[in-house]
C-alpha cells in the first residue's frame, strides 16, 4: 500500500510538479489548493505526512500548523517555503515541522526530506488507514518531553 502524503500548495504549476514527482516515487498523493480544504482532507483522508507551503490565500500553513497540534496523532510535517525569514522557520519549527525547505529546492532535496519524515511513522492499513480508530481532537495541548 502506498503511502499516503497530502500537498497543500496554492500555486497549480508547483501543485501539480511536486504532486507528479511524488506519485513517480510510489506516494499517493492528495491535494488541496489552501488550509481550509488541507484541513477539511487531514481530518477525511487521514495521511501520513503533510506538506504545506507557508504563505497561501485564505489559510496559510502556520494556522494548518496550529490545527495539527490539536489533533491526539497529527501527522508529520515538512514546510515549504519562498520565505527567507528565520523566525518563520523557528516558528514552523516551533510548531513540530520535521523539516522546512526553501523554494527553490531539488526534487532529491524533496523526496529525501519525504522519505526521512516517514522513516519511523508505520504504514496505515487500508487505503483510508480502516483500523486506525478514528481521528480525535485532544483535550489538553501537547507538551513536549524535557
């Protein structure tokens, strides 16, 4: 079973250039064209990784970042970005991403950073992850392990 990624990205070209080199690399990828529809799809399709860009109409990926920290397993994060500023990368990371790649990167940069997110997340059953109980919203944030 493939593993299931979701690409929330506004821009259609990068959209569909990431999303063809992802499928090319065995992923099943999804899509969304902003947050609302990205967040509307993590809680549907459920999927291992998320990638966001940062800055997008109508939700960017920090509120998507927000949201995934109210969920009792959010799934891994990598961020992408054509921001240069270091504190939105503190902050993303601040946040939980496991990686931030400034555009423009290689599509070796992408899937190694794909496929090191995914290195200790076990593989869903079931092409909707069927088992997998269904997804809940924490009571109380997550706190990090000292």
């Amino acid at each position: 079973m493939p593993r299931r990624l979701l690409l929330i990205e506004d821009d259609r070209e990068i959209s569909s250039t990431l999303s063809g080199v992802l499928e090319a690399a065995g992923y099943q990828v999804l899509t969304a064209p902003n947050g609302i529809e990205g967040q509307r799809l993590i809680e549907a399709e459920r999927p291992e990784l998320v990638i966001t860009d940062m800055m997008m109409p109508r939700l960017g990926g920090f509120p998507v970042l927000e949201f995934l920290k109210t969920l009792e397993s959010p799934p891994k994060v990598i961020m992408i970005t054509a921001n240069e500023g270091g504190r939105h990368k503190a902050y993303a990371e601040m946040l939980g991403v496991v990686d931030y790649l400034r555009k423009p990167f290689s599509m070796d940069v992408l899937l190694e950073a794909v496929r090191k997110a995914l290195e200790d997340v076990p593989e869903q059953e079931g092409a909707s992850g069927a088992g997998a109980g269904p997804l809940r919203r924490s009571r109380t944030p997550r706190k990090k392990d000292d």
